[in-house]
C-alpha cells in the first residue's frame, strides 16, 4: 500500500483506533454483566434470549432488564445515523467525533451509578454500544464490529478457508485482522472482569479513558487535514 492509498485511510478506521475500541467494547460487556446484574451491554443476542426465557417463565418484571438495553442499543444505532446524515458534509467537524464525546460522556456518568440504577447505568452502556457499532464500522477497509464477534468470526474463518484454498497471503492477512479484533475484545473482556474485581462500578471508566485517546487521535488527524487543506489554497 503506498502513501496515497495510506492516507485515504481515515484514522477512525486505523488498526490503533479499532484496537481501543475492540478492547473498550469487550470490558463494557464484561462489566455489565458481572458488575450490572447478568445484562450485555454489546451482545443483544444474549439479552433477547434472557428476554425470552423470562416472559416464558412469566417473570415480566426481570424481563425488562433485557428488553430496555436492547431498546437501548437500538436508539443508539439510529442517533449514530442521524449524526451521519446531519454532519457528514457539514464540513465543520467530523461526526464521529461527536459519538466517542457522547460515549465518553455516558460511560463516565455510568460510572457514578450505584448498583440500585442498574437499569439505567445498562440502558446508558447499551446505548453507548449502539453509537459506536453504527459509527466505527471498518478496520482498514474492511467490515468489522468492534462490540460484537460472531460477524467477526464468520468472516474470518470464511477468509482463512479462501486463503488457504487459494494460497492467496492477502486474504490470510485480512483474517488474521479479524480473528485479532476477536482477541483483542477477549482480552478487553478479561480485563473488565478483573477492573470490576478491583475497583466495582468504577471499573467503567477504562473505557471513557480509552475512547478519550481514541478520540484525541482522530482530532490530531483532523488538524493536521485542515492544514493541508489550508495550504492548498496558498
């Protein structure tokens, strides 16, 4: 890849941003549900079964701790969108950097929420989920979740299968970038449980500290872009 085809790549879609996300959206899941009372913050398909099993059982009040973070989530997927819609040709600043601030700020209110709220603290985190499923979809050009896996490991098994079948180095790389997102959000997971052990409903706050980081690089980027847009002119 030369120089002009690294520079299409945006920062928001960089290996180092995807990783801090990757690892962000594997502690928030580890944290809701060991800390939060069983709920995903991420895997929507975990709380839709549990959602499930309890209307079935006819425990409707325990039901809604699983319906509502799935609302959750889903509002915020549509607001991500929303952001897309409004201010992607606004030119004024990047959309994205206003879902990690929305993020930052949620998970850090999350944070200062005693286990009493724990439906809302779940609620805020899934939501927060939602924002940025929607809003960081690429690793490099390629389609990837950084708060999910199955996708994932669909996709990289199907292009190990291709690359071995075709003895194709590019694809095996691709599939390795993938079955390392998958890594990296395990070890974000294992690393929630134990900040959760540590520091209880604190434990969060790793992961406003990590999109902060995330969201100071993409904001060096987009200085740096203006500038040379600047200078184009001159």
């Amino acid at each position: 890849m030369n120089k002009k085809e690294l520079k299409k790549i945006q920062m928001s879609e960089s290996i180092f941003v995807g990783v801090l996300l990757a690892f962000s959206g594997g502690l928030m899941d580890a944290y809701t549900y060991v800390f939060r009372g069983g709920v995903f913050a991420n895997a929507q398909t975990g709380n839709l079964i549990l959602l499930g099993i309890n209307v079935f059982d006819g425990s409707f009040h325990n039901a809604l701790k699983y319906l509502f973070p799935v609302l959750s989530f889903t509002c915020g997927v549509l607001l991500a969108q929303v952001f897309r819609l409004t201010f992607q040709k606004s030119g004024r600043f990047h959309w994205r950097h206003l879902s990690l601030f929305l993020e930052i700020v949620l998970l850090t209110a999350v944070s200062l929420m005693s286990t009493d709220n724990n439906l809302p603290a779940n609620c805020m985190v899934s939501f927060a989920c939602g924002i940025q499923v929607q809003s960081f979809q690429k690793i490099r050009g390629n389609h990837l979740a950084t708060t999910m896996c199955i996708g994932n490991l669909r996709t990289a098994t199907d292009l190990l299968a291709n690359a071995v079948h075709e003895k194709n180095a590019h694809l095996f790389r691709r599939s390795c970038l993938y079955y390392g997102v998958i890594v990296v959000f395990s070890v974000g997971a294992v690393c929630g449980n134990a900040l959760v052990r540590a520091f209880g409903q604190y434990a969060i706050l790793a992961s406003p500290i990590l999109l902060l980081v995330a969201f100071g690089v993409m904001c060096i980027e987009a200085k740096e872009d203006n500038l040379e847009n600047h200078k184009e002119k001159f």
